[in-house]
C-alpha cells in the first residue's frame, strides 16, 4: 500500500467516526434532556449506565477536552490531594474534634490516587501501543515525570532537618543524614530496609512504583484477552492474602484492578466487562472498608458522568502531585511560624492559612519544577507498532 492509499484509508477511517459521532450525538439529544443518563437493566444495571449524553462518545476519547486530559480524572486526583491535605492538617484541630474527625476521611485520597493510576496508566500505554520491549522507555518516562518533583521535596526535607538542628527552640529528635537512606528513597526501596520516611507519604509512591513495575513487565507481556483478564483477576484477588509490610502494591492490589477494569468497561460498556469492577470493589470493601470502596464506587460514577470543565478542579488537579508532596512540609514550617507568632491556639485561622500557603506553594512548585519535567517526559516516545508496520509496507512497495 503506498502513501495515497494510507491517507485515503485514514480519510475514511476519520471520516466514518465522525459519522459515528454525529449520529450518537443526534439520537442521544433527541431522546433525552440534557444531563441525564439512562440504565441497562440486569443486576449488573448500575455499571452499565451511559455517560452524560451532551458531546461525550461511547469510548474513553470523548471525555477529552482540548487540553487531552480527561476532566474527570483530573478533578477526582485534584479533591484526592486536597483531601489528604485536610486530612494531616486536621491532626492539629484538637478543640474540634467532630471536624477534625471529619478531616480523617481525606485519607481516602490515597486508595483513589491508586484508582486512577490504574486507569490512566494502562490507557495511555494502550493508547501508545506499547510493548513490553519499551520497558526502558516506560521507567524513563515515569522517572523524568515523577522524579525531580520527589527529589526536590527530599532535599527540602534534609534541609529543614539541619535548620532544626541549629534551632535553639527545637527539642524533637535531632536529624542525622544517612547516605543509605538517600539512596533507598531514591530507588524506592524504603519499605524494604530498617530506614524511615523522611516523610510518610513517601510510602505510597513506593506502591505506585512497584505497580509500574508489574504492569510495564506482565500485563503487557501479551494482548489475548484471556491472558490479561486472567492477570487482572489473580493480581486483584491477591489482595484478600494480608501481607505484614503494609508499604506492599499487593495490599492494594484491588484498587490498582479496580482502575484497569473499570477502563476496560469505560472502551467497551458491556454486561460481561462490568463483572471485574464490580468483583473488585466487593474486595475492596472487604480487606480497605466499605467507606473506602463506597467512595471508589462513587468515584466510578464520577469518571462516566462528569464531562464538564470546572476551572478550580482543573486547577486543582494540575497541582495534585505537587501538593501532595509538598503539604507536610509546607504543614511543618507553618505550624512552627504559627508557634513563634503565638497564634498557635486559633486552629482554626492556622489550618486556613496554612492550606492556603500549601496550595500557593503547590502552584509555584508545579510551575518550577513539575510541569519542566511533564515537558521533558513527553520528548520520549514510544515507537508505535502501527508506524512500524506501515514504515515496513511502504518499504516492501518500493
């Protein structure tokens, strides 16, 4: 096939889901009031509902808008941040225990980072056609992505533990550097060495590492379905075993699942593609709580029906991963200028302002050294196996 016939091939490939779209849209807008959405029957019903039917298309590419970021997603890593935030912030609440018991539920944040990294990762690798062999590729790019914002956030940590050292008022335990510390942060193996966290939301970062290492060497080792379903059902149900080092992925490992199914039914909206959310949010309710799998299941819902931009969501979600990392110690600094200014004792104004700087920080950080490396990651690109074929057609006419 020569280059004509490729362009004219994709001009109706294009041309036809264009048709597709146009035509849902119609139907859906004729038969239905705006903002509503309707449901299969069948036990499996409440799974199987249609998105939000105003210019969203059957598959997972309608939920992006201009900025190729699905909204939703974008807004529930946002509120997964913020809430963490108010959780560690509600600690220092303690003449408002009702609210800061309230706060406590932010946690919850974390096991929905996890939903979402299921989710968003798989798609993207599928959408990027990716291999097993572009192993290398996936760690570069997810270490470019992930990892000066990480670095950055150890070296203020060593930084404020020296300053706190030479600080006459300051009667915690004095910080000690440790090389082999360093280095087990670095390479993510804390949870496998006698060393602490410089800061315990360190651990969670462990997981997800641990599931770019599961899911970039094996989920991809194959693309039969059976294979993969097979995988998801062993990796999700491992979860019901208790493992002691609570820092493992498998003791969420049916959260992670939960995410990859639950992209799968969103590309295809099936009765059968329905069950393993569904299993896997029973498991979840069973080894996390069932607060933890009500939220994940309403978490769901939020990915299919919610379509709309909202700005502060969307900024919030920009700056996610930078104020998850940055907000303990931007906590700490505040909390110990709230001491010396003697306002300590009005928790309320000084959790305020502090989340307030929090987010300020957050910002300047994504900025600064975030969004640099969101750029820098992109410049690696996996080598598509669609490209290699038609590179070898074309090859083969000549």
């Amino acid at each position: 096939m020569n280059s004509s016939q490729c362009a004219a091939k994709t001009g109706q490939t294009n041309a036809k889901y264009l048709y597709l779209f146009e035509e849902r849209r119609r139907i859906t807008d004729d038969t239905l009031p705006e903002g509503e959405f309707g449901l299969h029957r069948g036990s499996l019903g409440f799974f199987c509902c249609l998105t939000k039917v105003d210019k969203i298309l059957v598959s997972l590419h309608g939920m992006y808008k201009e900025r190729n970021k699905i909204l939703s997603i974008q807004y529930l890593r946002g509120l997964a941040a913020l809430g963490v935030a108010f959780c560690h912030f509600g600690f220092a609440l303690t003449d408002y225990p009702t609210l800061s018991s309230a706060f406590n539920f932010g946690q919850i944040g974390v096991p929905v980072f996890f939903f979402i990294s299921g989710f968003i990762i798989v798609y993207s690798l599928e959408q990027s056609e990716y291999t097993t062999g572009q192993f290398f590729t996936f760690l570069v790019k997810r270490s470019i992505r992930i990892d000066p914002p990480y670095w950055a956030v150890i070296v203020l940590y060593i930084l404020l533990g020296y300053f706190l050292n030479h600080l006459p008022s300051y009667k915690g335990i004095p910080f000690q550097f440790n090389f082999g510390q360093l280095i087990s942060h670095l390479f993510y193996s804390v949870p496998f060495t006698r060393y602490q966290f410089y800061n315990h939301i360190f651990w969670t970062l462990c997981v997800e590492f641990q599931f770019y290492i599961l899911i970039g060497l094996l989920y991809f080792l194959s693309t039969n379905k059976a294979y993969r379903t097979v995988f998801l059902v062993v990796f999700g149900t491992i979860n019901l075993v208790h493992f002691s080092n609570d820092n493992l992925i498998f003791n969420y490992s049916s959260v992670f699942a939960l995410g990859i199914s639950f992209m799968i039914f969103c590309n295809n909206r099936t009765r059968l593609n329905a069950i393993l959310p569904v299993l896997f949010i029973c498991i979840a309710a069973y080894c996390l709580g069932v607060t933890v799998a009500v939220v994940l299941l309403i978490s769901c819902f939020a990915v299919m029906l919610i379509s709309k931009e909202i700005i502060p969501l969307y900024f919030l979600g920009n700056i996610s991963y930078s104020l998850y990392l940055t907000h303990s110690f931007i906590w700490e600094v505040c909390n110990g200028i709230f001491k010396r200014m003697a306002i300590v004792q009005y928790q309320l104004i000084c959790f305020g302002l502090g989340l307030l700087v929090a987010i300020l920080f957050a910002w300047l950080f994504y900025l600064l050294i975030e969004k640099p490396s969101i750029r820098l990651s992109k410049k690696f690109i996996y080598q598509r196996a669609s490209r290699l074929l038609v590179k070898d057609s074309s090859m083969q006419t000549r």
